[in-house]
C-alpha cells in the first residue's frame, strides 16, 4: 500500500509515520469500532469525493447501532476530509474513516474509554484489480455463514463484523478463487466479505434484500439507481445460488471493489462466462460518474 504524508486525527493532521494508538486500545481487544470506505476520483475540477455525505452519514448510523456517537459532525467530517486530501496531494484516492473506543480501562464495556476519530487517505486502486474490472472474476460458495442481522446488525459497518469476512475470503483465496460468495443462515445469498451482489435475468436487475444479512452498499443503492434511470427494473428479493448460476449477468458492487463482473461461480460459467454487455453499460456510466462527466449526477460528487 502507498503511504501519503498525514492522517488526520482527533481534529489534527499528523504525520503517517507517527500517528499510534496504545496497544490496550479498547477496539483492538474487542472489536469496537467503525469504519467507512469512500473513494475520491481525479476529475478535470480536481479530486471528487463520491457520495461524501451518505457515507458519513452512514458512519453516525454504524455507531448508533452500536450505542456511541461519533464525536464529529458529518460536515466536520467531510471538511476534514477535504483538507487531508489536499494536504496529501492527492488527485484521487481511497478514504477510511475510523471512530473506536480508545485506551482507558479494560473490559467489554468500553463507555470509560474515550471515543477517537482517524481519516486515511491513500492512493488506491481497484480492490479486486484493473484486470477483474475488465474480464471478470472466479467466486466459490464460501462454507462460512454470513452472521445473521439477530446476532451483530449487518448494517452497521462495524469492524467486528468483518471477522467473518476475513474467514471466508481466506477460505476461498487458499482454493485459487479471486473472491467469496457468503449464503445466510436460510442458505440464500447474502453478499461477498465486502460487496453486494447484483444478478440480471431477462432485462431484470434483482439483489439480496436488506432482510437477507447484509450491507445495504452505497455503491449498490447507487447502482440501482443507475438502472432505473437507464429504464431498467430493479428488484429486491430473496437469491438462491441457481438463480446466480442462472443469470444473464453478475457483478459485485462495492466502494473498493467499484463493479466487477463474476464470470464463474463454484466452477460454473455465468452465461458465457465473459462480462455481460449491460454490465460494462452500467460500468462506463458509474465511472463517467465518478470521474464528473455527468452533470446529471453532480450532487453525488464532493469536489476538494
């Protein structure tokens, strides 16, 4: 990963190197902690945050969910970003905000530990590789079940959420796939370790709904959006596998994984087993989003 010059904590930009936190640092034993994953794209006005304000908005909601404030506002925070990315020179790039519970005391309560607040933000490609944007990925079924909403709420991007994430990811690279699909606790599918899946059948676009475990991806709500205004119906519903190896089309959606086509699933060819045609549709559009060449959809962008 490339390092840029701050990181901006607590209100302060402090150098890469030196920012640190204790090693009894509350979120480091217990997990208590969220997250956002926001990109930042080169346009010719400079670096545009896509959907700034949903994302942070998000973050607010992760905490509530989890019974913390985050000690900023979203205006706070999306000014803040503003100036990191500027001071760090960056033309486009990847953001992480974090809010966790800090050093005080031990013990799973963490309400005697300050709250502390980081950005990072770094120069960053597309999680998954150009190459997979282009022609598609292999994904295998992971054997790890993807935590019910009853046992941690799956739409709070809480840092102990992602434990399951990393099993199935490593369960599924260690196989020679390039990604995981997660299924629910009923066997119907849910999301990958960190996107939403779309399938198209029939002109159709049709995703997991939010009952079904899962993030509902800003990307994702974003992509159907994207859909209707091409005159596409967008469906949320409940998935089997055979309707995924049944599919027109797949892709995952998802801030580092952007829109990568699935051209394979457990050892099956989706169709023909290349990138589908209104994928890469779907794909030109969003990066003429992101990268400002849509004036239709301005008020997505947060230009630095």
């Amino acid at each position: 990963m490339l390092k840029a010059k701050y990181i901006w904590k607590n209100g302060e930009l402090l150098e890469w190197d030196t920012v640190n936190t204790h090693v009894l640092t509350h979120s480091l034993h217990y997990g208590s902690s969220v997250f956002e994953g926001i990109r930042a794209y080169e346009t010719s006005r400079g670096p545009a945050i896509f959907r700034a304000k949903e994302h942070f908005d998000r973050l607010h909601e992760s905490a509530k969910l989890y019974h913390f404030e985050v000690p900023y506002s979203t205006t706070k925070l999306i000014s803040s970003t503003k100036k990191l990315i500027s001071e760090n020179k960056l033309k486009s790039c990847y953001i992480r905000p974090l809010v966790f519970f800090g050093y005080n005391e031990m013990g799973i309560i963490p309400y005697k530990n300050p709250v502390e607040t980081i950005i990072a933000a770094w120069e960053w490609g597309s999680y998954l590789g150009s190459e997979a944007i282009e022609n598609g990925i292999r994904v295998k079924t992971s054997s790890i079940t993807k935590i019910d909403n009853s046992m941690l709420p799956s739409q709070s991007k809480c840092s102990a959420n992602y434990a399951n994430s990393i099993l199935a990811k490593q369960e599924v690279l260690s196989k020679g796939y390039h990604e995981a699909l997660l299924l629910n606790k009923d066997g119907n599918v849910s999301e990958g370790p960190g996107e939403n899946i779309f399938i198209i059948k029939d002109g159709v676009f049709k995703t997991p709904s939010p009952d079904q475990s899962l993030l509902n991806g800003i990307t994702a709500q974003s992509v159907a959006q994207i859909a209707r205004d091409l005159g596409f119906v967008v469906s949320y519903t409940t998935l089997t596998l055979e309707d995924v190896l049944t599919a027109d089309e797949v892709f995952f959606t998802g801030t580092a994984a952007e829109i990568t086509p699935i051209v394979e699933l457990d050892d099956q060819a989706i169709n023909d087993g290349t990138p589908g045609l209104t994928t890469k549709r779907i794909q030109d559009l969003y990066f003429n989003i992101v990268k400002g060449k849509k004036e239709s959809y301005k008020d997505w962008l947060t230009y630095v």
